[in-house]
C-alpha cells in the first residue's frame, strides 16, 4: 500500500508542477499588455477558450491585475487588456 501511495504523491507533485509552468506562461502574458493595449491568445492543440480565460484570470489574480477578458469572433481566439481601477466600492464577486 506504501508503494500506491508514493506513485499517487509522485503524480500529484507531477500534475501541480505542470500546473505552475502553465501559470508561469500567462503571467507572462499578462505582463507583456500595457494600459490602453490589447493582448490576444490563439488555443493551442487540445485546448479550449474555457482553459484559456480561466487560466488568464488566475495569472492576472496572482499578478494583482484586473483584465477585462472576451472572446473574438474568430474561432479559438482570446481577447484581454488590463481595465483601469476605479475609486470607490469594488465590483461584487460572483
């Protein structure tokens, strides 16, 4: 049972260093776009739009950014700038 358990560890710090090399990326990416500039992602193989948003928004989360994010007419393409911070109350979450 030991042995099951080490593969499962293994595995789990496999998938969680995979996990950071893909954070690593988009924070690139959203270090790149300046205010008034925006960036755009094309899907790689075997990826969704959904992926590329979601990971956009956690690099942006991490980087203390807030993104606007949407989506082009063009097919597996992913539009995003940086929106200015507005005084008063924050946006509700959720």
């Amino acid at each position: 049972m030991a042995a099951l358990t080490h593969g499962r560890l293994e595995e789990a710090a496999a998938r969680a260093r995979a996990r950071a090399e893909v954070l690593r990326e988009y924070l690139e990416y959203v270090y790149r776009v300046r205010p008034g500039e925006m960036g755009m992602l094309t899907c790689n193989e075997g990826e969704t739009t959904r992926d590329v948003r979601r990971n956009l928004t956690l690099a942006a989360m991490v980087a203390g950014e807030p993104i606007g994010i949407a989506l082009r007419r063009r097919p597996r393409a992913v539009c995003f700038w940086l929106e200015r911070r507005g005084r008063g109350r924050p946006r509700r979450a959720g």
